[in-house]
C-alpha cells in the first residue's frame, strides 16, 4: 500500500565544526519519504520555489516519489540554516526564510485522498489537520511534530492529536508537552490526548513505543561517526511508515520491526550531510544493519 | 562460584522533593553485594565505625552476605548525604564525612584471596588495586569508578585499569575520561587502556556492553515512578557480577544476560529508598522482569 507523506519541503544549509554544506535537500517530508520510499510507494504533498534546483526534482523521481502533490509556486523555497555544536546534539537556528511556505496551503489530488497510510511530517499543525480533513479513510494516520509547534500552536496540536492513530515526538518535547520528567509517565498522560501509539524518539538512545499491547524498547543503531543529524527523526518515521504500510498483516504485527527499520535507515541519514548517504543507500545495506540490531539487542 | 566485593560501606541520607531519609544503609558495597546475593554467595571487603547500627549487620546476613572481611573501628562510619530535583536524575552531595574510610586498608582474609570473581565497586582507585593485589589468581576482575576518582585520582584509575578484565562507567565519566562526546568512540579508547571488556551506564537509557564478541545494547526496565537512585549503578554491577559467578559456561556466554539481570536489579533498587526495596525482592521478582524485558526487546 502507498503512504502519504505531507511535510516541508527544503533547502538546508548546515554547518558543523568541521564543515559547511549550503542548500542541501531538506525538510521533513523529503527525508521521510525518501527513507519511506525503501520499502513501496510514497506520494509527497509539499511545495517549493521557482528556485528550487532541478536535480532535487530528480532525486524525488529516482526514488519514485510521487510528486503530484508537489506545488512549485513563485518565490523562494523555505530555507533553514543551522549550525552544530562538536557533540553534534545542541544545534541552534541560524535563519529560517519561510519562502513560499509562508502562505501554503497544500490541496490533496483526488486520488492521493484514498491513500491508505498518512504521515504527517513536522510542519504547522494546522496544515497537519488540514491535510487530514481531505482524507476519505485512512488506515493509519501518524503525526510527528517539533517544540516550535508546542510553543507557538498548542492548541492546534492538541485539537489534531484527538485524530491520530499514532503520533511520535522526541523525549524533550514529551516532557514539554506533560510536564513529567518520568517518559513513561509521559507516554501515559500523551495517550489520553488521543493516540493508541505514542513513540518517543531519544536518538542515540533509541525511542520507545507504547502501544496497546505495552511498550517496545527500540535500538538506535550504533554510529561511531555522525555527520549530520538533521532529518534523523523524520527519515525514522518515513522508514517506519514506509515498512507498515508494504508490510503484511496489521499494525500490532509490524509496528516493531517497522521501528528497527525506521531506525536503521535514520543511522543512514546520520551518516552523510542532508539526504547524501541516505540517497547513497541499498535495501541491502538497510537488511545487513537489521540483521545486527538483532545480534546487537539478543540475550 | 563466590564474589568478592571491595567498595563503600556507608550510612546515606537521602533528600528528595518529597522526602528525607536519614542514615540508610548505602555505600557501592553494600547495595552491590545485596545486589550480587540473590545469584549465590557474596563476601563483603569493608570498613564501618562503632556506630554502625545492628540492624544493618543483620541485613547483611540475612542475605547470606560474609562479613569476615568487614572491619569494624573505633570512629565514625562514611557518612553522605545528598539531595535530588525532581527529575531524579540530578543530584549534588550536601556533605562527606569521610569517617573510619579515611584511613581504611582493606585486608583480605586469607581464604578470600581465592575468590574467582572480584568486583572492585566505587572507592578510591588506589584501594581497588591494593585489594587486587591480593588476590591469587582471580577468573575475572571487574572495576566500577565514578567522577570523582576521574578528578583527583586519575593516574591510579589508569594503573588499576591494566589489571582489569571488565570496566564499568557511566556516560558522562566515559566522555570525560576519553574527551569523546560520541559513546562507541569512547568505548575504542577505553579498551585501548586495557580492560576487555567495558560496560557503559547510562540510566535510565540502559546499558552498553563492549566486548571481543561486538557490542550488546541492553535495556533499562520500564519504570513509571523512581523514588531514590542511589546506588542503582552499584546495583547493577553487582547483580551482574553475582549472575556471572552463578551462571555455567563462561563469560562471554553469560555476559549478556548477566547486564539484563544486573538492570533489573538496579530497577527494583530505585524504587524504593537506600535498600529499602532491593531487600524486599525476590528472585522470583526478578525472573519475571527478565522476561519481561525480553518480550520488551523482542521484534
């Protein structure tokens, strides 16, 4: 089955201590479903400027992402810079042009309203509910978000999250969002907000589900080396979705596994600066570092 | 097979947001050999003073723990006191009263010089080693540290780690004994100082094992409510070390489930003040959370 995959569509320009990249592919939805589009195929609702470069399209379309939903409008594409610390954990913002995401309000083609898996990369939650509202009946709705959306448009989060089947966010914001210290205290007051699955994202630590049959204790994949974590937690949503929703059987059956894969194809992203080895990467390689997650985590 | 623990011996009192405990029996020993106890047989290398209350030396055996290498001296027992926030995770020392550990010389008693296992628990670096020096041929020597001997007593740290089979850490100390922010980096460089095997802590995020067989990822159990974490680190060490001496076959065969049991011992140790719950468990208590964390872990 196909996912849906709304979100921002971006140029990043990153810089660690060791080296600049400017305007790289970016946003929540271009990693997302690249790492979804692994594992079946993947519809993309976003927009981009007049300026964004040709070969960004064709990476789209060498991942078959389904670009129909794609709006390129005049201006400039949303353009975000940020600068890293040496631990490669503190990051802080150098400058956001919203660009053409400033007004965007994304209209779903007809047929991507029957998609049957809906992720709902970070961006506005408003434009998240938007998106749903055109949706005829999906199978599994999933919402990610950011500590900007708790600070600024709480109330649209909360009114959305009412209408998630899941809904992941990273273990900072989950403190931010309940006021407890204790993630598994978390976990429970985030369920009576709306979702049946809640995974918290702890990205070296790994993240954990709570789910209606209890929690899963998920590994991160160890990395000696990390590049760049931008777009780590949306390539673990977009490979988890993209893993559920090619998977046989039902959510409960696969949610796990779709996390290990989610989690190794974020292990990808960190490698390489923006989607540069994420894009470099084989399902084979994604199955070997599967397959050591399983030798990593048996007792 | 026996353990052998070296380490504090301590009265701890203990603040909380909630409450106050004064005077707990604490110290690396004491919970690591309690820990230890509900594997096989554990004796105790340390000192206390005259005021060190009855009751304690009857917890000690009623878990079955030999007090032969337990010196008692004129003075007062190592007394420590600190205070916790709310998050459970931080902590500052509110005082150190160093007591009879001042001038503590462990001496081991002969028939304890055979001992195959020996766990080396937090204390001064220089006392690690003068205990190992009197050890025959030991099967596997495990050391635990913390911050403060990374502080003042580093060059000792570095000699006694030429002599270990097994390091025990926790995160933070592992950044700052190597200057490596990413934890599988630092886990090469440890090594490189020469213990073959390292264990890194990292709370309530689990554990990491770094062996000759690769890594193992090892889970912290669930816990919704942490009431005192004091010594769960000394807990874990030591559970792990009585499942190993305990277990058949040898250590790397062992060594996994050997952290799985340590944690959930160090689980049932937060849950309650100084020893108050780790005293009240049973080995039953504890199977039934192994079990747990592999259908926890399990995809």
């Amino acid at each position: 089955m196909s996912v849906l995959i709304v979100g921002s569509t971006a140029l990043d320009s990153i810089k660690t201590p060791k080296a600049e990249n400017p305007k790289l592919l970016g946003g929540s939805a271009s990693h997302a479903a690249v790492a979804a589009s692994f594992f079946g195929p993947v519809n993309l609702i976003g927009v981009v400027g007049e300026d964004f470069p040709k070969r960004y399209l064709d990476l789209y379309k060498r991942h078959r992402i389904g670009l129909e939903g794609l709006q390129i409008l005049p201006g400039k594409t949303f353009h975000w810079s940020g600068e890293y610390e040496a631990n490669m954990n503190n990051r802080r913002t150098l400058l956001t042009e919203l660009g053409v995401f400033e007004t965007f309000t994304p209209t779903l083609p007809s047929k991507q309203q029957n998609s049957p898996f809906v992720l709902l990369a970070n961006i506005a939650p408003s434009l998240q509910s938007h998106v749903l509202s055109q949706m005829r009946r999906p199978k599994f709705v999933v919402a990610d978000t950011m500590d900007l959306w708790l600070n600024i448009a709480l109330p649209d989060l909360l009114k959305l999250l009412k209408r998630l089947d899941g809904f992941v966010l990273n273990d900072s914001e989950a403190h931010q969002l309940t006021q407890e210290d204790n993630v598994f205290a978390a976990l429970k007051k985030i369920h009576k907000l709306g979702p049946k699955y809640v995974v918290i994202k702890k990205g070296s630590h790994g993240s954990l589900l709570s789910g209606p049959k209890g929690y899963f204790i998920c590994p991160a994949y160890p990395l000696r080396k990390v590049l760049d974590p931008t777009g780590a937690g949306d390539s673990f949503v977009g490979g988890m979705m993209g893993y559920l929703a090619a998977a046989k059987g039902g959510i409960e059956q696969n949610i796990r596994r779709a996390m290990i894969y989610g989690s190794v194809v974020a292990s990808f992203c960190c490698e390489g600066f923006g989607l540069n080895q994420t894009t470099r990467t084989t399902r084979a390689q994604i199955e070997t570092r599967v397959k050591e997650l399983e030798r990593l985590t048996r007792f």
